[in-house]
C-alpha cells in the first residue's frame, strides 16, 4: 500500500507559509573596521551570483593570493570557519586605488 502523504490542519482564515527571506549580507561599506566578514561576503559566489562583493575574484583566487602573501591572512574562528577583519581588507583595496591596471588586483 503506496504512503499517503500527512496533511495537516490549517486554521481558518490561515494564509499561506511564506518563503523565508533571504539572507541579505551587509553591504562592505557599512561595516565597521572592526567587523570581520566571511570569504561568501568578500568574492563573488556562483550560487549567488546578484549578492554585490567588494573583491573581483573567485574564492580559489583569494585563498591563492592569501597563500602567496598577496592577500592579508584571515582570522581562525574555529577550526573550520575564517574570516577577515575588514580594516585589513580596506588597507588592502586603497593600496589599489590609485592604480589605473586592475590586472593586478584581479591576477589577469
């Protein structure tokens, strides 16, 4: 015998469930230089591809220019969750400001 699925009773007058918001990440510039902010908040995600980051460049190119001391080091949080203070990360873009070659920042 194929099992019905469980159907519970809804009060009357009860509107439907709604989706639960997104998450909605701050934006970088309204963070205070003491916040830290995780790599899904710092490069642009495939699997959110209309959440704005402030770094042009995948996570594996993050993690490359961090191993290659071309990024600043993140802080360990616990043994599987990094993440970087923002202050260090602002430091990080002024020293690209003024520079006209975006090849730089972007490892083209």
């Amino acid at each position: 015998m194929p099992r019905q699925p469980i159907r519970l009773p809804q009060a009357k007058n009860a509107e439907p469930r709604k989706a639960a918001p997104a998450v909605v990440t701050p934006f970088f510039d309204a963070l205070p230089d003491s916040a830290l902010i995780r790599q899904s908040q710092l490069v642009q995600d495939s699997k959110r591809p209309n959440v704005p980051a402030p770094l042009p460049f995948s996570p594996t190119t993050l993690w490359r220019k961090v191993r290659n001391n071309q990024f600043p080091a993140p802080v360990r949080l616990s043994s599987g969750m990094t993440a970087w203070r923002v202050a260090d990360v602002r430091r990080w873009l002024a020293q690209f400001a003024s520079n006209d070659d975006t090849a730089e920042i972007t490892g083209a």
